[in-house]
C-alpha cells in the first residue's frame, strides 16, 4: 500500500486528524518532516479533563525555538521562547476553560517543502471541541523546521487566526 494511502487511512480513523487534501510527498525527507509535523498537532490534542502532550512537543522544539504569539492587527508582533509559549498555552485551556471541555486539533491542509536541511510548512488547522465537533479556532501556522541529527525539529512557529480582521482565504479550510 503507498504510504501517502497508508497516511490518509491513519487520520480517518483517528478523530483528532481529518484530511480534507492529500498532496504527494516528494522526497523522503518531506515525508520525514510531515510526520512530525502531524505528531506536534496530535500533542496539542486532549480529551475533557485531559492535558496536552507536553513531553511530544517539547521533544519537537529545537534549542531556542521561537514562537510568534497571534497579534491583531497593528499591534507589534512578540516572539518568546518554548516555555513561555507551553506556559501561555497551558493558561489558555484552564482560563478558557478548554480543560473542561477538551481540545483536539485537526489539520485541513498541510503544504511542506524541504531542502537539505531545513523545511517550510503551512498549515491549515481547527481546533475543535472532541465531544461535539464545536469548532473553537481556525488559523494558519507557518512552521520552520531544522534538521538536527538526523531528526527534524520544531525552529520557529507562528500563527495567523482568522477573524473578522484578518479572514483567511478559503484554500486553507478545503475549497479552493
């Protein structure tokens, strides 16, 4: 069975990844580097009462990673390190009160590009209530990634939400 069959088969029968466009993998090291990608999203995911995978993500994080916290427009955008990114993130889902609810994340487009040994992804993505399907975010994240021996690595991330201000267009949520 082709491996991108094997991949699309994989995210159907797990409710927190759900395909909407396959594209081929070119190379190795894209394939490599996709399937990181879509374990980072899975460690973001957690049932009501659940935490996220906090070892999966760390473990994902080059040294001194960067992460871009979501600004509105004409505020200054601000880069943090790791832990306060995983400190915000994890204030953000008992504040929220997402704990309570849970949060799983799912990948609608996914468009990775590798060379040697660094890597670019967009991603499509909604996080969505696990028990009712409630979608709570929708956005787009670009994702640097690094290859360090022999394993890629999260370098930077940001993230773009849609909202009234800022709507995504439309190729990033399944249509074209």
């Amino acid at each position: 069975m082709p491996r991108i069959l094997q991949l699309a088969l994989a995210c159907l029968a797990s409710s927190a990844c759900q395909v909407v466009e396959v594209r081929p993998i070119s190379t190795p090291e894209e394939e490599r580097a996709t399937a990181m990608v879509e374990r980072l999203y899975r460690a973001f995911c957690f049932n009501a009462g659940g935490e996220a995978d906090w070892a999966t993500m760390r473990a994902s994080f080059a040294p001194g990673a960067s992460f871009v916290d979501p600004f509105r427009q004409g505020q200054q955008p601000k880069a943090v390190d790791a832990e306060c990114f995983l400190a915000t993130f994890a204030a953000w889902c008992k504040a929220d009160d997402v704990r309570s609810t849970g949060l799983h994340e799912r990948i609608l487009r996914l468009r990775l590009e590798a060379c040697g040994g660094i890597a670019h992804a967009w991603v499509g993505f909604e996080g969505f209530q696990p028990a009712d399907g409630r979608v709570r975010t929708r956005g787009v994240d670009s994702l640097q990634l690094v290859l360090d021996r022999g394993e890629w690595k999260l370098a930077s991330f940001a993230t773009q939400y849609s909202s009234a201000d800022a709507p995504l267009p439309p190729r990033w949520f399944g249509g074209d």
